[in-house]
C-alpha cells in the first residue's frame, strides 16, 4: 500500500499559509538527506568496527575492546576524530586539484547515489522513477574518484591500483547489470518503493527470490559481482597491501585517506540495500506485516477508514519496524561481505578478469533468459 | 519534476559535507611538510621509478570490451522493464539480439582478446604484449 | 507501428543471407584462418542473396518495418550490384589473402557486414535506417583499410579516413536533425508531403539541412570538395578493399542520394540540383585533372574515381527520374569497369600499383594487356564499351534537363581524362618490358576479370541492356 513521505506530512502540517509547494519539498528534501547521510556515516563508522570485531573472531582474538567501553564500541568515532586532526599531505609532483578533488568525488558520489535510496515506506527523498539506474550510475562515480586518485598521486603504486580498478570495475559492471535485470523483470520498475511494494504479501516472504526460482543464482551473482564493485576481499587487488603498498590511496593520509575508507563501507552497505530491496523482499518481511497489521490504518478511496486499526494507531512504528527491517537486511550483507573478506585469498588479476568475462557475464545472461522464460511461463 | 529536487539537494549536500570535512581537516591538522615526507612512497628508499611507464594492453582491450557490453546491458534494461508487457515476442527479440552480441563474445573469447596478458598460470612471463594465437 | 512481422523479415532475405554467413564466419573464425571456407562461404552467400532478389520482379514494391525500409525495383538494382561486387571483390582478394597475413574470416566478414550496409543504404525509405546503414558501411572500410596492421602506410590511410569519415558522419547527423527539426519526421515520403506544404522558398536552415545531407553523401561518393580521404586511403589500403571501396560504398552512396533527392527531397529539386551540378562539375574537373599527375596506379583510380562519381552524380542532378534512372546505369557499369581495372591491378601484385609497371605488358601478357585496354578505354568512355553508354546516358539526361554548361564540361574533361588512361595504354603497348613477366593470374582473379570485362562489354555493345532493370525510386 501506498504511504506518504513522513517528513513531507509533518512540514506541510505546521507550514503557515502561502509558502509554496516547492519549498515545502526543498526544505524535505534538505532535512531528509542530511538525515539519510548521517545515517549512513553512523552506518559506515559502525561497519569499520564490525570489520574489526568479526575479523578479530575470525582469528581467534577480541578486535577492539577499551575505547569507549563494551568492546570498543567507540573506536570509530576516536579514529575519525584523530584522522581529522592529522596532517594532510600532497607529496611532490601530485596534481593538486586532482588529488584534493579525488577522494571528495568518491565519497560525493556514493552519498549522492544515497538520495534515491528508500530507508522506510515513509522516509525517502526522491521517489524517482530511475532509482535503481541513478544509485549504479552514480556509484559508479567512485570508479572515476580511484582512477584520478591514482593518475594524480605520482606515484607507480597508485597507478597500478587505479588501473586495476578501472579494469576489474568495467569487467564485473556487466555481471552485476546483468543479474539486475532478472528481479527488474519480475518487478517491472525501476523505482525502488514499488520494487519492495511488489514483494508485499505472502505474510512478508512473497520475496523476489521466493518468487522466481531463477532468481536465486542471480542473487549470488550479484553478491559475486558486488564484491568486485565494492573492491572487497577476494577482489581487493586496486589496495592490494602485500603487492601494491595500499594501491591507489598509497599517498593518501589524514581525512582524505579516511573518505576513501568510509567509501568502501558506504559503497558495501548501498550495494547490500540494492540487493535487499530487488532479491530478498526490501522492507517485507513477517514482522513488517505484522506491524503494519497492527499500526497502520488502511483508509478507503474516499478518505474514509476501511479497517479500523488492529491494536493502535500509530504508522510511525510500522515505518521504523520496516526501516530496520530493511536495514538489518543490509547490515547482514555487510556481514557476509566481511565473512567472504576473512575467508578467502586475494585472487590475482587475471583470474579476475577471467571469472567476470569468461564465467559470470555468460551465466548472467543464461540466468537471466531462464527467469524471463519462467515469468513467461508463469504469466 | 518535484521528486528531483531530492536528488539536487542530496548531490548538493554530499559535495558540502565532503568539501566542509576538508576545511575542518585542512584548520584543525598541521602543517609540517619536509622534503622526504612529500616524496612518492617507495619502502623507505629514494624512488627510482616515476609511474610514466606504458600500461599492459590488456587494460585497454578491456575498456574496449567493456563499451560492447555496457551497451548491450543499457538496451536490456528497458526491455526487461516491461518484460511482462512484450511477452514472448520480447523474450524471443532478446535472445536474437543477445545471441548476435554473443557471437561477438565467442569471438573475442576464441581469438584470445580475455586473457589477461602474461597469464601466470600458463608458465608465460609478462611482456606487455597480448598474446598472438 | 506493430512488431516485427515475418513478412518485414522477409523483404531482408538478402540482407539476412549476407549477415548470417559473416556470423556464422565470426563464430568461426579461430578455425578457418588459414583455410579457404571464408572465401567459399561469402561467395556462396553472395550468389544466394542475388538469386533470392533476382527472384523478385523489378516491378514490385514492398514497404516494411514501419515504413522504414522499402523493397522497390531501386533496392532490387543495387542490392544486385551489391552483391555482384561482393563476390568479384572476393574472387580478386582470395590469391591476396594467401600471400599476406590478413585475417582471412575477419576480411570476408567485413566485406559482408559493408555489402549488407549498402543493401540497406538502397533500401532505406527513412533517413534514419539509411544513417545506420551508411555508418555499418563506412566502421566496416575503416577496420578493412587498417586491416594490415603492420603497415604503416595502411594504418595512416584509417586514421585519415576515420577522422575525415567521423566528422562527415556528424555533420551529416546534423544536417538529419536539422530536416527532422524543420519537417518533423525522418521518412522520406513524411518530408517530401511536409516539404510541399511549406510555404514558398527554402529557409535558410532547411537549405543548410539539405546542404549538410547532400554534403555528407557526397563524402560517401567521394565528390569534389569532398574528396580528400579517397587518394590517401585508396592508396593505403590493400588493393581489394581500394576495389571495395571504389565500386561498391561509391554505389551505395549514389543509390542512398539518389533516393533521397529523387524522393525525399523532390520538392526542394531547385536547391538540390544547385548543389549536385557543383558538385558533379568540380568532381569531373579536378578528378580528370590531377589524375593526370599520378603516378602510383591506386592514387590513379582513386582520382579516376572521383572523376566518375561528378559523371554518376550528374544524372541525380537534373533531378528527375529519367536522370535518376541514368545514375543508376552509370553506377553499374562503373562498377564492373573499376572492379575490372583494380582487379588487374591486384593481379600484377606490386607490379601493378606502379603507373610505370605497366610497360611492356602487351609483349609479356598479350591477354592481360588487352583486358586491361579494355578496361581503360571504358574508363574513358570510348563507343562499344560500357563506358560510353554510361557517359552517354548521364550527357543526356544533363541536356535534357537543361544543363547545356554541365554537359559540354563533362566532355571536355573526358578528353583530359582519356589522357590520363591513354598513358597507361600507351605503356603497355609501345614501350619495352623493364621488369620480369609477372606470374601466371590465379584461376578465381580469370574468372571475376572475365565477369568484370563481359559487364563492360556486353554494356557496350547492347545499350540498352539495364533498361528493364534500372527502376528509379
């Protein structure tokens, strides 16, 4: 069912009289991303301690444990008080405007890519018709953001990190593209709330995956694909600390150094969002039916109640049970991405370029052509 | 258009918050650059090469092929939008064009153009070169 | 407009045939790189897609796929000349394809890939269709220029022919947008009907339109001031694909201007008739001129070419469909008659691109030298050759139209231009041998000579040999 933008109702109830429509949107607009980019930002510095904490059990150790208390909880937020603080170089020979512009471009875009992304039935900024195409195409910025890192640094290192990325991105886009298109089939919009929209019934498990079988080998394609996007573990060869010294942020240090980080953890998190939202029912799930048995009035085409609330009346649960839901969704991605991290070896580059050409580009499309054959059936 | 507003303030915001995170950087950090500091990292040593350096081939072989992809993928999107609506007309056009795209990839695939130059694991040593079959 | 139906499929029977074989050619390519199934199979594949349109009487007309494409009498001529040119290109490059290292199924493939573009070129009815067609004509002649990759001289001739041919391809692009914008449609029928309608007097942007298709067309055709890549680029490239481009892209892009001035651009045909006759003018004049000064034989045909091209386009110029029917006439028998003259060229090998190599001939070759007379007394227009029905049918359609100037021009310059040939025949005939006989012709290069030389005497001999067949649009 349809919802409003929660914070849009709000404003438009307590605007006076005579302010237009359009700043009523600017001024949503506004108060809604700055919401969603601190959300991410918290989720991003909460992922760099989860790294630490499930790679520290990973090896049979603790991770972080003193700062802040209970395990280390504040780690983050001390390291991004002292990344701030440190002195930020540019080393001789540097294209300045490049290698200041670089790591801004990469964190710019991966926010930006956020604006169009759902975190709630209620709480999203652009209810684009595009969505899906605006979040790859704008995280496909960073690309862009690691090569003129690499090509501004001076220094051999950062090239062949930037070379390696440019190649291993443009090769796994394809994969990742292609295993999209089996889920925008079954959905038929591009438009992320829909998408999830689509996936309501079933008592919140009418997921995606759940309703095409062909979608399951797709999902794990796309994770697959992912992975290289993002430039994790097994794909981390643009860092590539025992070859590369840290690839193309080899001469980076304090906040500029510390945008490429938060890039990473931003850019898995979006990317599981993407995944949750077309494969494994976005906001849907059974506590999500529940609440919204529960809390949510159903109101008729005239304005008038069709169901009277189940238990009370008060949407704004219902809205932050499906957030987290959402969110817990992604956050288990994340998981999966750090676990496949500490458990597998860096693979080398030509055995990159051999899975994303030679073996997921050409099951992607089989995969895909299968599930169009079964909605096909099924229709 | 209402709903673009949202992506101008997000794409706005971003760029201010990243640009503001460099100022605070740029006034809290200090300033105390020394020659050696500011020098291209190389393990501690001068540096004895400066990245000018040709790139393997096979980097530029790969953008070529991605363009081929890319663009098939760019024309699928749409297709698979309103998959339910063409029926199986859509799904027969698309393995036509698929498989002509295909056919292409075979190509590609069988004249050698997806091995990455100097693969290790055939014994080969890294010339620069794509190989000749 | 409705989906894709079979029988729209089925007015690109040929085009289809040629396609097939060149995938079926890249998808094999790894294993018949040094066989001759490449050959075998474009040559198989021509021969299918001239009998599948030869099928097809002259007379019918098929619209298909929206109204983009149109299979009239007009397609049916130059789809068979397409394909004809195709199978005598690849009959003179098979002996050139053993002896270097070109990758034979990528050549043929190509060549298939630009026969299909130029099918299409003459069946287009909408601008669009025949940009794409025109653009898969031209990307497939840049790789085959450059196809030699380790000669300089080659790869110099794509670059230039890919810039020059990128930046005519835009402005033409350009010219289309301005059109669409002006008219509001891309069919041929659609502009000439929006065209009438418009009140008197071309506007300015509509003739820079015009002037920006014709422009991009006369690039295809090579005419003068258009002309600049083809002497470089026929010179760079190996000779088959010179062959290639002089008879076959130089007909498809007379068959796509001739429709499209014929019939999109009917009502403009004061506009256009002013730009064809400069430019037909120009083309006969600086052509047979500064072929005079060559002395490399490929640079000699590429000039000799654009020479031919102002004779083609002075048919299209008086902008009628007898005129139109006389372009179509001279395209064919140029075809043959070049085909034929850079065939013997390829035969001689490096011989052969000499202008100088010729002497002699007649005392080593007596057959050679005679073909090669043949061809060159065709090329200037000499009665009971090809030739001279081509020129004379273009000279009749000028002074029909009342271009007394254009006519009387067209045959002065045949005289300078019958210099230029002369000297070649002369060499052959009344000097002495200074190099070694050249080795024996392959039995493939006799065979597409002996086609290309029955076309050019057979249309001189029996003028009226096309009549049936040359349907304007």
């Amino acid at each position: 069912m349809e919802h409003g933008n929660l914070i849009h109702e709000l404003l438009g109830g307590v605007a006076p009289e005579g302010v237009p429509a359009w700043a009523i949107v600017l001024v949503t607009a506004v108060i809604g991303v700055s919401l969603l980019i601190g959300v991410v930002s918290v989720i991003a510095m909460f992922s760099v301690w989860l790294e630490r904490k499930v790679s520290g059990h990973i090896q049979c150790r603790y991770g972080p444990m003193y700062v802040g208390g209970w395990h280390g909880w504040a780690q983050s937020i001390a390291d991004g008080v002292k990344l701030l603080m440190k002195e930020d170089m540019i080393p001789l020979g540097a294209d300045r405007v490049l290698f200041v512009l670089a790591p801004a471009l990469v964190l710019g875009s991966i926010f930006g890519a956020m604006a169009a992304m759902p975190l709630a039935p209620g709480f999203y900024f652009a209810d684009i018709n595009l969505g899906v195409f605006f979040i790859l195409g704008m995280s496909a910025l960073t690309t862009i953001g690691v090569i003129m890192s690499g090509w501004a640094s001076n220094s051999k290192w950062s090239l062949y990190g930037a070379m390696r990325e440019a190649a291993q991105v443009v090769a796994y886009e394809i994969p990742l593209g292609i295993s999209l298109l089996a889920p925008l089939m079954v959905a038929g919009t591009f438009n992320l709330l829909e998408a999830s929209e689509a996936q309501s019934g079933w008592f919140g498990m009418k997921w995606f995956v759940f309703q095409n079988p062909f979608l399951i080998p797709a999902a794990i394609l796309f994770f697959v694909a992912a992975l290289a996007e993002t430039k994790r573990a097994p794909f981390d060869l643009p860092e590539a600390e025992s070859e590369l010294v840290a690839g193309f942020m080899t001469e980076y240090s304090g906040i500029r150094w510390s945008f490429f980080f938060m890039e990473e953890y931003a850019a898995m998190f979006l990317m599981s969002l993407v995944g949750a939202v077309f494969f494994f029912g976005g906001f849907e799930s059974p506590f999500t039916s529940l609440a919204e048995w529960a809390f949510v009035t159903e109101a008729g085409a005239d304005g008038s109640a069709l169901r009277t609330a189940g238990l009370f009346e008060l949407p704004l649960l219902y809205h932050v049970t499906a957030g987290t839901v959402l969110a817990a969704k992604a956050l288990f991605g994340v998981f999966l991405m750090m676990w496949v991290r500490w458990t597998v070896p860096r693979v080398r580059i030509d055995q990159v370029m051999t899975m994303g050409y030679k073996y997921l580009t050409p099951l992607a499309l089989v995969v895909v052509l299968f599930a169009g054959t079964w909605e096909w059936l099924l229709s | 258009m209402n709903e673009y507003i949202g992506i101008v303030a997000g794409i706005l915001l971003a760029g201010g918050i990243t640009a503001s995170m460099l100022i605070l950087s740029s006034v809290l950090g200090k300033k105390n650059p020394t020659p050696e500091k500011l020098e291209p990292f190389e393990c501690g040593k001068e540096p004895f090469s400066l990245p000018m350096g040709k790139m393997a081939v096979s980097f530029y072989l790969t953008a070529i092929l991605f363009i081929l992809f890319d663009v098939e993928v760019i024309f699928l999107y749409p297709w698979a939008i309103v998959y339910r609506e063409l029926g199986m007309l859509g799904l027969v056009e698309v393995c036509v064009f698929v498989g002509i795209l295909m056919i292409g990839f075979v190509y590609a695939w069988a004249n050698g153009a997806l091995e990455w130059a100097g693969q290790c694991s055939t014994g080969q040593r890294s010339t620069g070169q794509p190989r000749r079959d | 407009m409705n989906g894709v139906t079979l029988t729209d499929l089925g007015l690109l029977l040929p085009e289809l045939i040629l396609l097939g074989a060149a995938l079926v050619l890249l998808l094999t390519a790894h294993r018949t790189r040094t066989t001759s199934v490449p050959t075998v199979v474009t040559l198989l594949a021509a021969a299918a897609a001239l009998w599948v349109t030869g099928r097809v009487s002259p007379d019918a007309a098929e619209n298909g796929f929206g109204g983009m494409l149109v299979a009239d009498g007009y397609a049916r001529f130059f789809r068979l000349l397409s394909a004809a040119g195709l199978a005598v290109v690849t009959l003179f490059a098979d002996r050139r394809l053993r002896e270097t290292d070109i990758p034979r199924p990528e050549f043929q493939t190509l060549l298939l890939l630009a026969s299909v573009g130029m099918m299409l070129a003459a069946s287009s009815a909408d601008l669009l269709p025949l940009y794409l067609a025109l653009e898969l004509i031209t990307i497939c002649a840049y790789v085959l220029v450059g196809i030699r990759v380790e000669r300089p001289h080659a790869n110099e001739a794509a670059i230039k022919y890919f810039l020059s041919g990128s930046f005519a391809s835009a402005l033409m692009l350009l010219g289309i947008s301005l059109i669409y914008g002006l008219t509001g449609t891309t069919t041929f029928d659609g502009i000439a009907t929006a065209l009438t309608a418009a009140p008197e007097g071309a506007s300015p942007l509509l003739v820079g339109g015009i002037g920006l298709v014709v422009g991009g067309l006369a690039f295809k055709v090579a005419a003068v001031p258009f002309h600049a890549w083809a002497p470089d680029t026929y010179q760079g490239a190996s000779a088959p694909v010179a062959a290639f481009l002089a008879a076959g892209s130089k007909a498809a892009g007379l068959a796509a201007l001739g429709r499209v001035v014929v019939t999109a651009l009917g009502p403009e045909s004061q506009t256009t008739a002013t730009m064809l006759v400069a430019l037909a003018g120009l083309s006969v004049v600086l052509g047979s001129l500064v072929a005079a000064a060559q002395t490399d034989m490929k640079r000699l045909l590429a000039y000799s070419s654009i020479a031919h091209a102002g004779f083609a386009l002075m048919g299209v110029a008086s902008g009628t469909k007898e005129g139109a029917a006389a372009t179509m006439t001279y395209a064919a028998f140029y075809v043959f008659m070049t085909l034929g003259a850079f065939g013997m060229v390829i035969a001689l090998g490096e011989r052969g691109e000499r202008v100088d190599g010729y002497r002699g001939l007649a005392a080593q070759r007596p057959g050679a030298a005679a073909t090669m007379l043949l061809f060159l007394l065709a090329l200037t227009g000499i009665p009971l050759t090809a030739g001279f029905t081509a020129k004379f049918s273009v000279i009749r359609s000028a002074v029909g139209a009342g271009r007394i100037e254009l006519a009387v021009l067209a045959v002065l310059a045949s005289v300078v231009a019958a210099f230029v040939y002369m000297r070649v025949a002369v060499g052959m005939y009344m000097k002495e041998p200074t190099e070694p006989v050249p080795a024996r012709f392959a039995p493939a290069v006799k065979l597409a000579l002996a086609v290309a030389a029955g076309m050019t005497l057979a249309g001189g001999i029996f003028p009226g040999l096309l009549d049936s067949w040359t349907v304007s649009p």
